[in-house]
C-alpha cells in the first residue's frame, strides 16, 4: 500500500517503410505540444524532432524494417523509443569525409541526455531519454 506510484503518459505509432519521416516529426510534435513543451522547452523539442528523425531513419533506411515509435512522459524523462526488426545494434560513428552519412547515432549521443539500445527477439529497442530544464519541468499537466 505505501508503494510510491510512477504516473506516466505515452502514444504509440507504428510507421510502415512506405511512411515518411516527416510523418514521425509532426506525430511527435503533436504530443510535446500537448505536454507543452513546444512552449516551455523548445530547444528539447528540436533535439527530440531531431532524434525521432534519425531514429525512424535508421529503422527504414538501415534495418530495413518497419518503425515502432513511442514517446513515453514519466514526469521527469521524455523516452523516445523506436523497434525495428534488425538485430544490428546502432554505435555512433565519428563524422568522416568520406562518407555522407552515418551520424545519425553521434547526432542522438551528442542531443539525448541518455539513450540505450536492447535486444529483442524480434530485432531492437532504441530508446532516448530527455529531460527538459529546471524551469520548464512544469509540463506534467498534461497527465
């Protein structure tokens, strides 16, 4: 009975190889929108927009595989996660001269204050976390 409870807020999209990435962003500005973080926290907003874009990305583009994106609010972590079905876990890369991409994961690394990929029996979780400022945490309103 004394247990402290967790409040959390989450949505879920899943999003087809077919789907474009800027479908992920305006999903996901939807919701920080409705925590009102879109006000509060801005410069969080565009370091989240940013790693949903290189996330399903990654899904799509290096997986090959469908994107499962959801934002979890747990009143103090915004938790981006996104499964695809590659088993390959993502390592961030320094920029290089040579290549056009694969900095997606160095840009997540440098933007989330943490993020972590697991394994699963049906390919990988990738998930960051953010916490907006001090000033801004109000934004659990929305719960």
């Amino acid at each position: 009975m004394g247990e402290p409870s967790v409040r959390a807020v989450g949505w879920a999209r899943s999003l087809p190889m077919t789907s474009r990435v800027k479908d992920a962003r305006d999903w996901a500005r939807e919701h920080l929108d409705s925590l009102g973080w879109t006000t509060t926290a801005p410069q969080t907003v565009d370091a989240v927009l940013l790693t949903v874009s290189e996330l399903v990305t990654n899904a799509h583009v290096h997986a090959h595989s469908n994107a499962q994106l959801v934002l979890t609010w747990d009143s103090r972590c915004l938790h981006v996660s996104v499964h695809d079905s590659s088993t390959d876990l993502p390592v961030p890369r320094p920029a290089s001269t040579e290549h056009v991409g694969g900095r997606g994961m160095f840009l997540v690394d440098a933007l989330a204050d943490t993020w972590q990929a697991h394994p699963c029996p049906d390919g990988k979780t990738v998930t960051a976390c953010f916490r907006p400022s001090a000033d801004s945490a109000g934004s659990d309103d929305a719960t």
